[in-house]
C-alpha cells in the first residue's frame, strides 16, 4: 500500500501529519455483522462538519469467486445461499439456471413450478424483514412485530420442506432438492390466502404513520 | 441501433479494433488490439449515448488452481475418512488455451436505447497496466479500485488506487491464479 493515501486506515494513525490542528478523526463504525451490512467511515471533523469522508468496505466480503475456484458446481450451490441471507432461493435460482444453460439442462415442468413458488415465497419473506426492519430505524418498532410474525410462517413451510430456516440450499441443479408433499402444498395455499388480508393492516401501521412520514417525507429527492 | 450498424460504427471509426470470436451473451462485443485504445473509444461510446460504465472486471487465464492457495482446509471433501489423502483433481479443462495473460472486461450501457456493448482487451499477466476510465465515467472509480485489490491490475491515471476490499494485512491479490495465501491473525 505504497500509494495508500487516502485509505481509512492511514487517517486513523496517531499522530497524522495529514489532519490539522482543528481537525479530529473519527471512526463511523464498523457496525456489528448482524446490522443491515457492515460498513466503517472514517471522518475528519471540524467542529460538526465533516470535512472528508473515506468509506471502508469489505467487511462482508467472503470471496464467493476464490472459494468457487476449487469446488465443483454442485459445491457451489451452498456459497450462493450466501450472497443474500435473506433471500436464499433466488440466490440459488440464479446459479442454478446459469449452470443448467452451461451444461445444456432442461427441467421439469413441474420443478420449475416449485422453483418459482419458494421464490416467491422467499422474496415474501425477504420484504417482510426489509419493512419491518426499516421501521424499526425510523423509530416505529410495532411494524416489525406483524412483519415477523408473517416471516415466521413463511419460514415454518420452508423447514417443512427443506429443513432450513436460512439458507435453503433448495434448489439444485437440473431441479430442486425434494417434492412438494400435498400436506405442504395444502398449507402454504391456506397461507396464501391468510396472507392477503394482512397487507392491509400492514398499510394501515406504516404507510401513514407520523414517524414515519416525518422521517421519509422530502428526503433523498 | 442495431448490433450491425454498431459493428459496422465502430470499424470504420476504429479501423484496428474488431469483433470478439466468442460474444459475451449476444451484446455486441469488441476486442481491442492495444490499451492505448481503450480511452479513444470510450469518448466515442460515450459521445454515442453509452453514458453509463456498467461494469469492468477481468480474468485469469494462467490456468489451473494450485492448491497451495488453499491452506485453511487441506481435506477440503468432508467425507473423506481421516487419515485419508485427498485426490486433487486438476482443475483444468482440456483444450482450454491457457496463457500467462489478463483478460479484462469493460460494459457500457446506454441508458436510453436500452442496449449494452462490451469491450475486452487482452494483456500480459506480469505488470498489467491499462488506463484509468475515472475521468470519463464516475463509476470506474471503485470498480477500478476492486478489480486492482483482487486481482493486482494497475490503472493508470487513477486518482485514489488503493485496496478497497480485503483487510490492509493481506499479502497479494486474491483472484490471482498463482496466489498463495499467507497465514494472517484469522487462520489461528
């Protein structure tokens, strides 16, 4: 790092030739793994203005490619699982599919079907954090609690079906992991419909919520 | 536009730089004979409406996965019973052309015809250095500062090249086919 001159680690030096008398370095984070992704800024302050800002990034960066590198395919299924926790199932799709148009695979009417159903089921499940815990930032913390208890549901069928709450690894290549049982597919459709009525109550919490409209209202236009 | 017309732009504009013999997808790919051309045809693209740097990235081609890189997990097949030594299979395909070369990756967008063209450029492994596009198109910045961490490629003309995702105690360049990692504070 010869040419490092402006990484946030060599303001953080003490002392720094590079700061004025005036001025102050401060570390914005890291935050903890489990927060909305990690990120570190380094600020130099004077008084309350920020005079420079230098974003650290790479806390959650796993190396998905190297990892790839000397695994085969079938491997890789499971690092997908990872790239977004929350949404595992288009995660695997997405490789899936790439790698079956690789190799020249077709499916079966029938797994593309569940393919697209947990995917939708999990992107259900995925906006159902995403409000609630967008929410719990602007101070409104009753949202997240009806979020979470639709979550649970979504996320009961997914171990009922493939034992994982997560990562699914579910998907797989040429298909999926296991058929869908009639008991499974007679509750999820009792979910389906359960589900409809609740976008409502969900409306009616957040969308007009003082706090809510107070802290998104005009800003970032 | 269509792919031929952009094709048949670009020859006659750039007279050296021709069609790519494998696609990516069915974007319309061009391959540049020399770096020095890469920022002339940026300003054209740029000047046409591909006014956005969607992405740029490239490839190792040195071949095969050595294992040494890997020192974390010698056993990496969980299955195998102890005691048992892996068989490391080699990763290389045959026929594939393996070459001591970067293979680098450029995707302009333009975001009112809807269409994307591609820009590849082959260059030496040893002491990669192509241009910086920073000054033309904003998004280069990181990606540039990236594709350097990983895979120790230099820009030049880049205002602020320095590592931007692995930690500042790691030795070498991630993506690089031949390296080799170094014990650091998180493999104890």
């Amino acid at each position: 790092m010869s040419n490092a001159t402006t990484a946030a680690h060599d303001l953080a030096q003490v002392p720094n030739p590079a700061l004025k008398s005036d001025q102050l370095f401060i570390n914005l984070g890291p935050q903890h793994p489990s927060t909305h992704g990690v990120l570190r800024i380094g600020l130099t302050i004077e008084g309350e203005v920020i005079v420079k800002a230098v974003p650290d990034i790479g806390y959650l960066h796993r190396g998905t490619e190297k990892l790839s590198e000397v695994r085969n395919y079938h491997h890789c299924v499971v690092l997908t699982d990872r790239w977004d926790y929350v949404s595992a199932m288009p995660n695997n799709l997405v490789f899936c599919l790439a790698a079956e148009k690789l190799a020249g695979v077709k499916t079966t009417p029938r797994a593309d079907a569940l393919r697209v159903i947990m995917c939708e089921m999990n992107r259900v499940a995925s906006h159902l954090l995403f409000f609630g815990t967008y929410g719990i930032d602007l101070g409104a913390y009753t949202p997240f609690l009806y979020a979470f208890r639709e979550r649970e549901m979504v996320l009961d069928l997914f171990e009922m079906l493939c034992g994982a709450r997560l990562t699914y690894n579910y998907i797989r290549l040429g298909g999926v992991m296991v058929d869908a049982t009639p008991e499974w597919l007679k509750r999820t459709s009792e979910f389906v419909e359960y589900f409809k009525p609740r976008l409502d109550e969900y409306d009616t919490l957040l969308t007009y919520n003082p706090i809510f409209m107070a802290r998104t209202k005009e800003s970032a236009s | 536009m269509t792919t031929e017309e952009l094709y048949s732009k670009i020859q006659a504009k750039f007279p050296k730089i021709e069609k790519a013999a494998v696609p990516v997808k069915d974007y319309p790919t061009v391959r540049l004979s020399s770096k020095e051309e890469l920022v002339p045809l940026s300003q054209w693209l740029k000047a046409e409406g591909f006014d956005m740097l969607d992405m740029l990235t490239a490839v190792d081609l040195l071949g095969p996965v050595d294992m040494k890189g890997f020192i974390r997990q010698q056993n990496f097949n969980p299955f195998l019973p102890d005691g048992a030594t892996p068989e490391i299979e080699s990763a290389a395909t045959p026929g594939y052309p393996y070459r001591p070369s970067m293979d680098l990756l450029w995707s302009f967008i333009s975001v009112k015809d809807k269409t994307r063209v591609i820009v590849r450029l082959e260059q030496p492994r040893e002491g990669t250095s192509v241009p910086s596009l920073v000054p033309l198109f904003k998004s280069a910045d990181w990606q540039e500062r990236e594709t350097f961490d990983l895979l120790g490629i230099k820009f030049e003309g880049h205002p602020n090249l320095t590592k931007i995702l692995t930690p500042d105690f790691t030795v070498g360049h991630p993506l690089r086919k031949d390296y080799v990692h170094v014990k650091d504070r998180f493999d104890e």
